[in-house]
C-alpha cells in the first residue's frame, strides 16, 4: 500500500485506531484481513450516520478484505444499551427478522455483497447453555463492566440497569472469538464492547483484534449524534428530494464534517472549503448544494440528484408549487361553493404521507400543514376537488374527490 492509500484507510473519517501500528503491519503483510461489523436490527433502516463506517468497510473490501457481517439476532432483542439512559424494550424474533431484511437490502447498497460473510449470532447462542453463559461472564468483573460511561452514569443517576444489558457487551466481544476477527470496526461509541472483544480473544489464545473506530455523524439538528430515535436522520432509501432537502438543513458548521465523512471529494478540495467558509469567501448554501447533490447522487443516480435539485430550487428558494404531486383520492361530503369537507387523516395515513394519526396530530399542532398556502390545525378541512396539501417541508399531495355521499 502507498503511503496516500494508508493516510486514506486510516486517517480520513477515523476517530481512533487500537493498535494503529499492529493494524499497519497485518495490512502490509499481505494477509486477506477478516474485519467484523456487527449491527443490532433494532430498527429496519440505515442513515447516513451507518454509511459512514459502511463506507471504510468498502474501502478495505477494495484492497481485497473481507467483511465479516455479525446479525445481532440475539443481542437486538436485549437492546444496544450504548448511549441509553434507561433500559431498553426487548424486540421479539418476528422484528428482529423483519428489520434484518430491510437492513441488509440497504447495507448492500453501500457495501459489496460478493466479498461480505453473512453470520446470525443464532448460529452459536441457540446452542449457547447456562454453563457456557455462566464461564463467559466468569470472566469479567462488574467493576469492568461498570466502567462502561452510559453504565456509570446511569448507575450513578439511580436509574435502573438490567442485568441482560450488562450481558450485551460480553456477547458481542464473544462474537469475535466465534468468527476469529482480525479487526472490529465500530461507532466511537462501541469503543469499549470492541476493546472487551479484543481483551476476550486474547483469554482464548487468539491474536487480539485491532479496532478501527468512526466518529459518529451529527444529525440534522446540529447537536446530537444522527438517530432514527432523535428524528434528525437522513434516510439512504428515502427519496431524493427528501435526501436533498435534509441535508440543505443541516446548520452551516457539518458542511465539512459531512463532506469528508459522507463524500469521496479529494481532501485538497475539502481544504480548500474550509479556508473558503473561515474567511466568509463563499456563501455556505452553495457548499451545501454541492454536498446536497453528491450525497443524493450517490444513493439514486445523477439523473435523479439533478432533478432533486432543480425540486428544491422551485419548491424552496422560489416559493412556487413543484410541477408534479402526486394526486390521491380523498373521500369527502359535499359543503357550498363548489368546496368539499374533508378528513385529511385517513388518506394521508394509508399512503404513508404521516406514519401515523399521532404525526399527523404533531405536525397539524406545529403548523406544518398548509391547504393552498394557508396553514391549518384540523384534520378536518374544506378544499376544492385539486387542492393542494403541503404536509411538512417537502412532501405535497394534490386532492382528488372520492365521493360526495354521507356527511362528517
């Protein structure tokens, strides 16, 4: 490997490296490394903040390494406890298998399946007895465990920490016993379930892994880590506009955060955006079109990242209306004037314009809801048969009268 490859692999969108020179020393012996990652499927999708340690997985498949991909079937139903200020809900196996399939499909979209390993922690737990649970914990001391920041602070707090959880960092270092892990890699927040890992093959006469963490994206808040749970996400299989859209939103200080953990722009470039943005030379909506652009072209294509763009530009920077929405049908009563009375909940539910009646409650309460440029705070409106709904910033529906009998 050249010396820019090694600055690339280990320098550019990593946190930290545990033993960085151990880890060059497997690199430029020649050994095909086995690298893990594994992932809880706690919820079904994948955000930006995933791609950016999907995106270092790739570039050592590149150089010939394989992905070893750890389906946490077992430690998803106790809950990643990183971070969380109180317990977690346990998933049951019909979710787990449920998000499982929809994470994979995404996870393929960034990494390549043909030089990826698929392993189920299933595949070693559901032989897993009392005796085997009992020696893997004989093996740590709740001192170490309690070491874990969220644990301590949690304790510390006298907020309540179930012994299942205590029991998911121990399972998930096992997993790298199981699938003998040359390198773990993780979100700065793993760090200590992938050291625990390194420390646990180290008692079974293993060489210790080497753990390559990422840092963790901000979200579109500006302010905490990007989580589906936090609702500052970016979705890679929400539609372009939406994608573009979000990341226009993020505040001025993540353009070049984003740029280098998200983008494959040359680094000189990168630095040449910062001297722009510290002296004010440039107006940071133009960088954030930019970023906008790549990163929806990325996920769907050019083609669609332009139209993304030119979207945005009508809908956005000129006030005007986008030239297709998407027209549903509404079942309504007729009222006077040529209006109709309408409960907007049912039809934007079904078509998954809202998740559901709660959302659509929330977003009517922020004034996030507009009928022909006007807010509203009901779910019942009157509107003309081709009336417009604007329904959070990016989403439009044109109205189409089902039917005209009965009354609301």
């Amino acid at each position: 490997m050249t010396a820019s490859k090694f600055e690339s692999l280990l320098r550019r969108g990593v946190a930290e490296v545990t033993v960085e020179q151990e880890l060059i020393k497997l690199l430029e012996s020649g050994k095909r490394l086995r690298l893990k990652q594994g992932f809880d499927p706690s919820t079904p999708d994948i955000h930006l903040g995933h791609v950016v340690g999907l995106r270092k997985l790739r570039q050592f498949q590149e150089l010939g390494h394989r992905i070893i991909l750890v389906v946490g079937d077992w430690t998803a139903r106790i809950g990643d406890p990183s971070g969380q200020v109180a317990t977690r809900p346990m998933l049951s196996p019909q979710e787990v298998e449920a998000n499982t399939r929809t994470y994979l499909k995404q996870f393929f979209e960034v990494v390549d399946k043909a030089k990826t390993e698929v392993r189920w922690q299933s595949e070693w737990y559901d032989k897993f007895g009392l005796h085997e649970v009992i020696k893997l914990t004989s093996k740590f001391t709740i001192a170490q465990l309690m070491a874990r920041e969220d644990f301590n602070k949690r304790f510390n707090a006298g907020n309540p920490i179930s012994l299942a959880e205590m029991l998911y960092p121990l399972l998930q270092a096992y997993d790298s016993v199981v699938i003998q892990a040359d390198v773990e890699l993780g979100g700065t927040d793993q760090k200590f379930n992938c050291l625990l890992g390194r420390e646990l093959q180290q008692m079974s006469g293993q060489p210790p892994q080497q753990v390559l963490l990422v840092p963790l994206l901000v979200g579109t808040d500006g302010k905490l880590k990007m989580s589906n749970s936090f609702n500052n996400h970016i979705g890679i299989d929400e539609s372009p506009q939406e994608m573009y859209g979000k990341v226009m939103s993020i505040p001025d200080h993540l353009i070049i955060d984003y740029f280098q953990l998200i983008t494959d722009t040359p680094d000189e470039e990168i630095a040449g955006f910062t001297k722009q943005l510290g002296s004010h030379s440039i107006n940071p909506m133009m960088l954030k079109k930019r970023l906008a652009y790549e990163i929806a072209a990325q996920f769907h294509g050019a083609k669609s990242a332009k139209e993304a763009e030119k979207y945005f530009s009508t809908v956005f920077q000129r006030r005007k209306l986008p030239e297709e929405i998407p027209e549903y049908a509404f079942t309504a009563s007729r009222a006077e004037d040529e209006l109709y009375r309408i409960d907007i909940a049912s039809t934007l539910v079904k078509e998954g314009i809202v998740k559901s009646n709660s959302e659509l409650k929330r977003l009517l309460a922020q004034g996030a809801i507009e009928l022909d440029g006007n807010k509203i705070s009901s779910n019942i409106i009157d509107a003309h048969n081709g009336s417009v709904l604007k329904v959070g910033k990016r989403s439009f529906v044109r109205i189409a009268i089902e039917s005209s009998s009965g009354g609301l």
